[in-house]
C-alpha cells in the first residue's frame, strides 16, 4: 500500500489532500530519465527555450487564481500575498526566458599568430532542487527558470507542508510543451530524497532553499560527486533605524518586512535596532499599527497575518518570546496564542517586544514568526556590531536620510541583501542571496543563471 502525505490547512486543520510519496525506486527512475531528457533538451536552441518558458508563465497567469487558492490552503498565507506570489514566481520565468537567449561566449586574443581562443558556456546537467514550504510557487521557479533557460533538465522535492503548488506548476509546465522528463516533481521527505539526490551520478547540481544545517548536510554529502551546489539558507535580518529616518516611512516597511507571510520568511526583520533618542516615538508607532493586523484565515480576503505553518513552528515561536520575557523584555502588544493540537492549527498574534538583550534566544536564532523583538543603541557603529554580530549575512535594512550614515552601513553590514529606506528589495532581476552562513550563489538577476551553467575553453591551433 502507497504511504502518503496529508497536507493540512494550517488555519484550521483540515486535510486538504493526500499526496503519494514516491519510491525509492521511482526516484531512481526518475534521475535516470531526467538526465536522459538532458541531453536532448541541451540541444534544443535558446529561442525555443525562451518560447517555451514565456508560454509556461503565460499559462501559470490564466490560472492565477486557482494556484493562489491552493496556496493558501496549504500554507496559510493570506489570499492577497499568494496572489501576489503567483505573479513574483511568473517574473522570474518571464526574466530567465530573455536570459536564456543572452548566454554569450567570447573570443580571447591568441598569444601566437596560430591560435584562436573561444570560451563557450554549456548547461551542467541534471539539476535537483529542495524547495521550501513558505513560498512554494516563487521557490521552485526562481530554480526551475534559469535552470530550464540554460538547457538544463529540473527535478523538484517540495517540502511536506505544501507540495500542491509545487504539483501543479510542474503540470502546467507540461501544459506548456516543456517535456515531461524535462521538468519532473518527487514527493516525500527530504531526509530521504536528498540522500538520493545528492548519491545519484546522474545529478550534477544541487540547489536547496531552508535551513543552514540542512544545507551544511547537502554541501557535505555532494562532496563526494563533486556536485555545484547553490544554497540559499538561514538568515536573522536586523532593521537599522537612525536617529533621522522619517519614523513614519520606516514603521510601514518594518510592517512590511516583518508581517509578511506571519513573518515566515527568510529574508523578514527579525532584529530591530533602534537609535535610542528615537525608540520610544518609533515603539509607539509600530505598536499603533501592529494593533490594526487582523489575524485569521488566509482565504479571508481581510486576513492580514495568517498562522504558523505548524506545531513545531509554533513552539519554537512561544519558547523564544517566553525567554525573552523571563529575561526581562517587555511586551508593547500581542503575546496571545490560539494553538490547537488536536484540531491542527497554531496562530501567533503579532507581538512587538522592547527592551530586548543580546542575551535572548530571538536575537541570536531566527525566529520565523509574527514577532518584532526592539532593542536600541547609541552610535552607528555598535548598531553595525549587533547586527553582524550573527553566524547570518542573508539580509539587512537601515533607514536613514542622512547619505553619509547610509553608505557606512552599506559598506560595513556583512548580509547579501541590503535595503536602504527599502523593506521589500526582492525582485527577479536582482541577484537574491548571502554572506557567511546564509549560503552561496545568488538567485535572481543575471547572476542566477551563472551557477547552471559550464564554462568551456577552446584553443584552436595549427591556423
């Protein structure tokens, strides 16, 4: 008999459909038939590439909403916001299907009359992706675009929470004309298909989105296939407010930032560091519209913050506010919990903390949760410390008017992803990752497609 995953619907605990893990052996045959669709997708020409991928997206569009619905009753997330990353996950198909047709090589001037030198770039191979659960439609394209628009074959491992977007992505895709064995998804549990994944000769790339040990394991474990590996991990993102940035401004992006998908991102504020002759104006602020949120459902077109995606979320979310509080933070709003076991849903209220220490676990683990903890400092430079003070350089924001205040912290903040005056800076034309433990290679951009791709050196002689 199959074994299967019930996915559940975090706001209510409903099943909302069983999904059958896939065998060992299926697997198997899957890599196997995905690194045979390689070869000839790898022949397939650059502007059919682009077509296909441009039809794909414009199919993804026509069913917008049935994706987004699907979405948020796996996940979550309010309505609006998977609406919305239906059209963010579109923008990086519709970026990479231009990409595809832009992968130039070059002419090197020969140091002898006799030679010609050419560089040419070739896709890797097979790649296998491990994607997310809190952003399951942008995560599997943001891999799946440049991989497709490089000539590389895709197989995608969905996380166990949310794997129906993930599903349907890769059917429309078919929908589309990408062949099948070019494009594949696997189900079951990561633990699993990653050993799998990273085992199998016929993989030559790995890319995974989630937490820096999982990734720590992938890195280790491609060693031994000597594997390309893109990591897009862990991040703790500190938000900097300076004693002259426009308070107002700055308390609707530090809303933005952090409230966004319950604060389950990983590029969210998670460390809000305020000047100290400006915090109790901005605490007020904050704590004014944090009050506003409505928390519910996500199908609700007026939920604002939805729950956490589960019971091992939510602990992890209740453990780090109760030791802040026992460590002496003070609760500004929130601190109310509606967590059922049995029934299977867990909603946190947007809670804002202040006098928050260095010495609390929400200010040196990520918290992935609708949490704002405030802590404050005198001078710029110990706001730099605190934030770098972390193994996590994935994202950092700052606000301030001041041009001299803003370039000290761009150059002196260690984090992949900087906003200036900007709570929201991800877009799919600009490179998207981290420094330190947060991973390596970027997404996004023109960067992103560099890691599916060889880099090959002709030398023609005897001329």
């Amino acid at each position: 008999m199959s074994k299967m995953l019930q996915v559940k619907n975090p706001a209510t605990g409903e099943l909302v459909q069983e999904v059958r893990i896939n065998t060992e052996e299926e697997i198997l045959e899957t890599l196997k038939k995905g690194d045979a669709a390689f070869k000839d997708w790898s022949k397939v020409n650059a502007h059919e590439r682009s077509r296909l991928l441009k039809k794909w997206a414009n199919h993804i569009q026509e069913h917008k909403a049935e994706i987004a619905k699907v979405m948020t009753m796996e996940s979550g997330k309010p309505i609006n916001e998977s609406l919305g990353e239906v059209d963010y996950a579109t923008s990086y198909i519709d970026w990479y299907a231009e990409e595809a047709k832009r992968i130039y090589g070059r002419t090197i001037p020969a140091n002898t009359e006799s030679k010609r030198i050419v560089v040419t770039r070739q896709p890797v191979g097979l790649v296998a992706a491990i994607t997310p659960w809190n952003f399951p439609a942008a995560m599997m394209t943001r891999k799946a675009a440049p991989a497709l628009a490089a000539g590389c074959s895709f197989i995608v491992k969905p996380a166990e929470d949310t794997p129906l977007t993930t599903i349907r992505l890769v059917e429309i895709a078919h929908e589309a004309g990408i062949p099948e064995d070019v494009v594949q998804c696997v189900n079951g549990y990561g633990s699993e298909i990653g050993e799998l994944f990273t085992n199998s000769d016929y993989v030559r790339k790995i890319t995974f989105t989630g937490s820096t040990p999982v990734g720590k394991h992938l890195i280790k474990n491609s060693a031994d296939t000597v594997k390309h590996v893109s990591m897009e991990l862990g991040g703790h993102a500190p938000l900097i407010i300076a004693e002259d940035a426009d308070l107002h401004f700055a308390v609707q992006q530090t809303m933005s930032s952090k409230f966004r998908n319950a604060g389950q991102t990983c590029i969210c504020a998670n460390r809000v560091l305020v000047h100290e002759n400006v915090a109790k104006e901005f605490s007020d602020r904050l704590v004014e519209e944090v009050a506003k949120l409505k928390v519910g459902d996500g199908l609700d077109k007026q939920t604002q913050v939805g729950p956490v995606i589960n019971e091992r979320g939510f602990e992890k979310v209740v453990s780090q506010i109760d030791d802040a509080t026992k460590k002496g933070a003070e609760v500004l709003c929130g601190n109310q919990f509606d967590g059922n076991r049995e029934a299977g849903y867990f909603f946190i209220y947007p809670t804002v903390l202040g006098n928050v220490s260095e010495d609390m676990k929400m200010m040196q683990e990520e918290t992935f949760g609708p949490v704002v903890p405030i802590t404050t400092f005198k001078d710029i430079g110990e706001a730099v410390q605190i934030a770098n003070s972390t193994p996590y350089g994935l994202a950092a924001y700052f606000f301030t008017n001041d041009y001299r205040t803003g370039s000290y912290l761009h150059e002196n903040l260690d984090f992949g992803i900087v906003g200036w005056n900007d709570g929201a800076p991800s877009a799919a034309h600009a490179p998207f990752g981290g420094m330190k433990e947060s991973g390596l290679g970027r997404e996004g951009g023109i960067e992103g497609i560099e890691p599916y791709l060889e880099t090959k050196y002709l030398s023609v002689g005897g001329l």
